[in-house]
C-alpha cells in the first residue's frame, strides 16, 4: 500500500493533539506512523486470561481510525482475535516475530503461573510463551488492567494463580522494558499513543506502577465535573440523584487516568458524564479488594478497613 507524505503527516497531528503534543513534533509522529506502515515496527500481540476488551477498544480508534489502523499502519504478526491464520499458519507467525529482535510484544490479559495449563496456546502455556517472547521483544506493553496488575483474572479467590505480566516476568528475571498501560479498557489513544512514543522517543516517562505519567499522572477526580460538589459536599445518596457521587462508591478520587479531559467514543462521553461512577478500572487493585465494589453506599469504607489505598 501506497502512503503519501501528506496522509502521514494529516495522521500525526491529529495524534499530537489528541495527546496536547507541541504541534512541532508532527514529522517525528509522522516518521513515528511510517514505521509501523513499513513493517519496520512489528507487534506481536499475545491474550491471556482476557475477555478481549483492549483488542475491541483498540478498534474504536479514532485518529486514525480502525480501518486505517489496520491496514495501513499496525504491521501485527499475530493477533488471537483480529488475525486471520489458524493452526500451523498461526504458531509460524508466532515464531517468526519472536525471532524478530525489532518486535514490539504486546500482552492482553492476566498470566496464569498457578494453573498454567488454563491457558495454552499451540500447545505451549501462555506464561512460557510470553516469557519467550519478551525475551527477544524490543519492548513489552502491557494493555488493560488484567495484564497490568492481574485485574478481574486474579481477585480473590484467583484459582489459577493469575498475576500480571510483569510479576511473571520478574520471577525469571526479564528485564526487557516494560510499559503498562491499565483500564478496563484502555483509551485506545493510550495503545496508539504509546507505541508511537517508544518508536521515535523511546519509553515515556513511567511512574511507580510503570504507567506513563502523561496519561495517568494526575487523579480522575481533580479534573472531575463535579470536583465543586464534591467541595460543597453536595452528594447524590441514590441513582439519579444531581451532585457528587462518591457516596455512591465513585472511586475517582483514588484513580489515575485522564478519562475526564479525553473523553470516549471520540469524546462524545466518559463514566461521570454518563452519571455512572468511576469503577477504577485503571486502579492497581481493581476487583481485588472487596472494600472496593462497583457501587458503594458508603463513603467510609475505605477509611473503616483500615487499608492503604493505591492509584
């Protein structure tokens, strides 16, 4: 496929402004998109313990969009969901991008080291494939929560020993960089974003839990709409209700992401927008700790268990 300069550079500084980049850095964006068009930046993308969320997220691209995600710029080796090969075909394009040292290794979904045979792929369990394949991986990404920190795979009771992607990692002692990129989805701008950052600038700047801090250095609730009734104490005690809704169980002013300034479905809304609490599906302890439901009715809860609460 035939790309003009012009396409590439159109593409650039949308991502640039989507991401509140200096418009500046278009040819590198631009350099950045050319890459992954070429093949020059192949991504292997491997699912675990997933329900394949971050791969139907990843097709609500906007900026490019699916279609010229796809076909013009993701040079994806394999993909469980999106890929057409099957069998032998499969498990040969699996090894060939392992074999590739340029490859990007993308990982969705938790790693089951408790009860391996929960998940295999041709054969080979996925906490064997992946170490494999980030041993030789330019860098490993990490997308959504269940492959950042375990997610829904490994809350409590965790029959299958799920962990994420960097614990299983760790324990053989693979140092490859690794970024993670938590939700429940992520953004798809988060996927896209990303890979164009570590392409022309190398790994972003990472915070404690190995998140960009340009996505999730500030907490959802600062930038809230209802950051003034949250002040007033100005709450909203059933479904329904006008003002804040942390005493509906909002988990917003514990979590790290920039929901509330980016927006979903091309920014036409986010949870709070919609009236829906925040889930704090980006949190490192999401679904693993039962203080923290869905929907809570008391604001104390976090306070009475007496736990440390993580971002």
């Amino acid at each position: 496929m035939t790309i003009s300069r012009r396409t590439f550079l159109k593409d650039a500084g949308l991502i640039a402004a989507s991401f509140g980049l200096s418009p500046l850095l278009k040819p590198s964006l631009a350099s950045a998109l050319e890459e992954l068009a070429t093949g020059r930046a192949p991504i292997l993308w491997l699912q675990g313990q997933s329900c394949s969320g971050c791969s139907v997220s990843l097709l609500n691209s906007e900026s490019p969009g699916p279609a010229e995600l796809l076909t013009r710029y993701l040079s994806l080796y394999f993909h469980q969901t999106l890929s057409a090969a099957t069998g032998p075909s499969a498990r040969k394009a699996v090894e060939k991008a392992i074999g590739d040292k340029n490859t990007i290794l993308v990982v969705e979904g938790a790693v089951p080291l408790g009860m391996q045979d929960a998940c295999v792929i041709g054969g080979e369990p996925f906490a064997e494939l992946v170490r494999r394949a980030a041993t030789s991986a330019r860098a490993v990404i990490s997308v959504g929560t269940c492959s950042s920190f375990g997610g829904i795979p490994a809350a409590p009771p965790n029959p299958t020993g799920a962990t994420s992607v960097a614990e299983a990692l760790k324990q053989v002692g693979i140092t490859t960089p690794l970024i993670n990129l938590p939700g429940c989805p992520p953004h798809p701008a988060w996927m896209v974003g990303t890979l164009i950052h570590l392409l022309k600038v190398g790994v972003p700047e990472l915070d404690e839990h190995r998140r960009p801090v340009r996505t999730y250095g500030q907490l959802l609730h600062d930038l809230c709409p209802y950051y003034a009734d949250y002040q007033a104490k100005r709450f909203a005690t059933a479904i329904g209700e006008k003002g804040c809704l942390f005493k509906q169980g909002c988990q917003g002013v514990v979590t790290r992401a920039d929901c509330s300034r980016r927006g979903w479905n091309g920014g036409v809304s986010w949870c709070l927008q919609a009236r829906s609490v925040c889930i704090g599906c980006a949190r490192p302890g999401f679904a693993a700790d039962p203080e923290f439901p869905f929907f809570r009715f008391n604001e104390n809860a976090s306070q009475e268990s007496g736990k440390e609460v993580t971002s």
